[in-house]
C-alpha cells in the first residue's frame, strides 16, 4: 500500500487510550486528528500517541481532514448524530458500544449508514480477546463436539462502597441500566459468536449498591437453536480473588459431547475429553493494552476487512441481533418470564 488509510477519532476519555494506542501499531493507518472538548487531555492522547491536530467540533475535522474512516469513542446518546454526519460524507465508521441508548436509535443508526453506503462496525471487542478467538478455532474444530452448557462467571469489584464508578468511570453511577447495557452485552456477544444465534432468554437482575441507579447484579441464561444452553453469572459488587481482575473478567466453562473446555483468569486454556485428563491448550495471548490486546485484535481485522471488503464480524445488522437479545434480558428480568426471541422482534 502506497498511502496511509487516514483516520480521525473523537473523543478521549478513559477507554480512549487502549484504542489511540492500538493505531501507533497499525502501520497502514495514520490517526491524523482528534476531537475533544478538553484540551488538556487532548493533549496528554496527542502527545503520547502522536496525533498531529486537534478540533473542539467534530464536523469541522471530519470536513476539512477528509478521513477514511472515523473512530467515534464518545458516550451513545452522542452517536446517531456523529455517525449520520460522518456517513453523509462518505466517511466509513468504527462506533463504541453501547452503541445508542436505546434499541431504536441502534436501529435507526445502521439503517442510516446502510441507506449511505458507507462501511460500520461496533466497536465490541470481548470476542476478540485471544482466548475467545482460540476458543471459537477449538469449538470450530468439533473438539469439544455437540456443545451443551457454556458457564462464564464473572465479579468485577468496581461497584460497592459509596465511591463505587467515581475513580474510573463516574458516568456508570447515573445509568439507569448497567450490567446488562455496559457490560453483559459482551458476554451476549460472545455467547452467540461461540454458540450461535440465540432462541430464548431468561433472567434476574438486581440492584446491590443503593448508591448507583441501575442494576448491578444478574444471572442471565439464553437458549440457542442448537440447542445449547448459557449461563452468565455475574455482578460488579462482589470481588474476584483473580491476580489481574480484569485480564478475562472471569472464568468460562463449556461442556460438550466429547468434552469440557475451562478458560482459567489467566488465560490459560484447557479440554478434558471425556474419560482423559484435564490437558493444557497451548496458544497466544499477551498482557498488554486491554484485556489481552482485544483493540488491537479487532482495529487489526477493521483495517483487514476495510481493504479486503470483507464483513466484520460486527457490523450493523450482526450487532443489532445481540441489541436484541439485550432487550430480550431486559424484559425477562421486568416480566419474571422467559422471554422466546421470536415473538419479541
């Protein structure tokens, strides 16, 4: 490639560094500008990643940087208006989850860049942290056979105490919905991409800090056409006794016809076939940027697929069926019943 794919992003808040830092290792790609109303911190991201120029107006740099694409990284009530201008400007678009607050608005947003014919992608990179890509190979390659019951059990420890969210992300504290909305949408995400597309949901959720708005808490269980059952159990209360609490964000068990697969807080990978020992899984995965590089990994096969034209795995309308499910664990929890995904579209 003889030019640069030329890229800008707005925002830089706490999440945005894994992902500036992500682009200084992509070297068919130049981040030529960003966007943000601090100056200061714009600076600190500038400064240490490189980015030559910086706007206060995202539509001011869109227009006269000319970008390929844009990495919009700002909050979801931001990103219909964002997006709609980028598109309209031919301009192809990575959009961070949550990808808007509500399920219409997703909606409304991939019908808009698909009506403009620009590429997009949500920003969801928990499947692309290594061990889920190595996982998807393993189960991909019917080593663990008909799949039965995926278990993933997760406690952050970010949430308890009356500074709960303050330190890092002060904004989860107002969110009226946030186990599922923030964080539970990745394992939906996951889940499906190991196991496929989802038939039922059913699920509990619960507030365990009085000093925060959403739920905190929740047991989530979804039943895929295959016939396959998972489980997440989780809250953002409670802490892990993990070395690294926020390396795999838990421990994940999967159990087939021919065998289990046990993903430990480190990252290390094992299967035990049926009637064998418990065996070690030699594969990849370094600690570095975020949760196993996952930004890297995902940017990595945004730029692939961008010069490809191949899909991304996360595109609009692939993404909008986790929105859904998301939706569905929503109502299960308000209702007390299942929640079957065929009558809920």
């Amino acid at each position: 490639m003889k030019n640069k794919l030329k890229g800008v992003a707005i925002g830089a808040g706490y999440f945005s560094k894994f992902q500036y830092e992500a682009w200084t290792r992509i070297p068919e790609v130049e981040i030529t500008a960003l966007c943000n109303s601090n100056m200061a911190r714009a600076k600190g991201i500038m400064n240490s990643y490189g980015i030559d120029n910086h706007y206060t107006d995202y539509k001011d740099m869109i227009l006269k940087e000319k970008p390929d694409f844009v990495d919009i990284i700002t909050p979801p009530e931001t990103h219909f208006e964002m997006c709609k201008f980028a598109a309209d400007q031919g301009v192809h678009i990575i959009c961070q989850k949550p990808l808007a607050p509500t399920i219409q608005e997703s909606q409304k947003i991939v019908d808009y860049v698909k009506s403009k014919g620009v590429r997009f992608v949500v920003h969801e990179n928990f499947r692309f942290q290594p061990w889920h890509r190595e996982i998807k190979k393993i189960i991909d390659n019917d080593d663990l056979g008909d799949l039965f019951q995926l278990n993933f059990r997760s406690r952050m420890g970010d949430g308890w105490g009356d500074d709960a969210y303050l330190a890092r992300q002060p904004y989860f504290r107002d969110y009226k919905k946030l186990l599922i909305y923030e964080t539970g949408v990745h394992f939906i995400d996951t889940f499906r991409y190991h196991a496929g597309e989802v038939k039922s949901v059913y699920a509990i959720l619960k507030r365990l800090n009085p000093v925060i708005k959403g739920e905190d808490a929740g047991l989530m269980i979804l039943s895929f056409e295959n016939k396959a059952t998972a489980v997440w159990d989780a809250n953002r209360f409670n802490e892990n006794n993990f070395k690294k609490s926020r390396y795999t964000f838990g421990e994940y068990l999967i159990d087939g016809s021919k065998g289990s697969l046990r993903l430990y807080s480190d990252g290390q990978i094992t299967v035990q076939k049926l009637g064998e020992l418990e065996k070690q899984h030699e594969y990849t995965h370094n600690d570095i940027g975020f949760a196993g590089d996952c930004c890297y990994i995902f940017q990595r096969d945004f730029i692939d697929k961008l010069i490809s034209g191949e899909t991304f795995e996360t595109n609009g309308p692939n993404y909008l069926k986790t929105l859904k499910v998301q939706e569905a664990v929503y109502k299960s929890a308000e209702m007390n019943i299942p929640i079957n995904m065929e009558s809920s579209i």
